[in-house]
C-alpha cells in the first residue's frame, strides 16, 4: 500500500546494479577465420560463445571469414577468445 517504505537496503541494491551498467566496457575487433565454410560454421560459432562471459555479440561471416566481436577487455581477454574458437574448430588466422 502506498506510501509504500523504501528502505536503505533496496537503495543499495539499485546503486549497486547501476554500477555494474556504468563500469560496463565494450571492445569491437574484427577477427580473420578462415575455416567459416558456410552457415553452419556460423552458428557453431555463434553458439561457442553463447554462455562465455565478457562476450556481448558475436557475428561471424561465411563470406568474409571474419567474426566480428563486442567483448568486455576487464572480463575476458583476447587469448581467451582465441581459445574459444579454435576449441570450436576454428582457429584465427595470424
Ligand atoms: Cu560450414
């Protein structure tokens, strides 16, 4: 019912989520893989990163072989998403 209490433990909460959105911190790179054969690799790749945390979107190219990556640097680092895809099947190209 209203007026309805706000305690301090619920403002804590809120400023505490605000922080997590405000030291969020996106990367874009563009990756060379050149074992993209068709749509399928595309969304085996897609799926690789599905659950792997600091990765925002992953869009892989079976025309270009390239992935296109959004990532969080503080969170995952680019060996990591190297290891990724070669775990996939699809290692980077030097
Ligand atoms: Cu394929």
């Amino acid at each position: 019912m209203y007026p309805y209490p706000v305690g301090r433990e619920s403002i804590e909460k809120c400023n505490k989520r605000q922080k997590e959105v405000i030291t969020l911190n996106v990367q874009e790179t563009t990756l060379s893989v050149p074992d993209i054969g068709c749509d399928g690799c595309v969304n085996t790749i897609q799926g690789a990163f599905k659950h792997v945390p600091g990765v925002q979107a992953v869009q892989a190219d079976a025309a270009t072989k390239q992935v296109h990556l959004s990532y969080d640097p503080q969170v995952i680092t680019m060996e990591r998403v190297e290891s990724v895809l070669s775990e996939a099947g699809y290692p980077v190209a030097k």
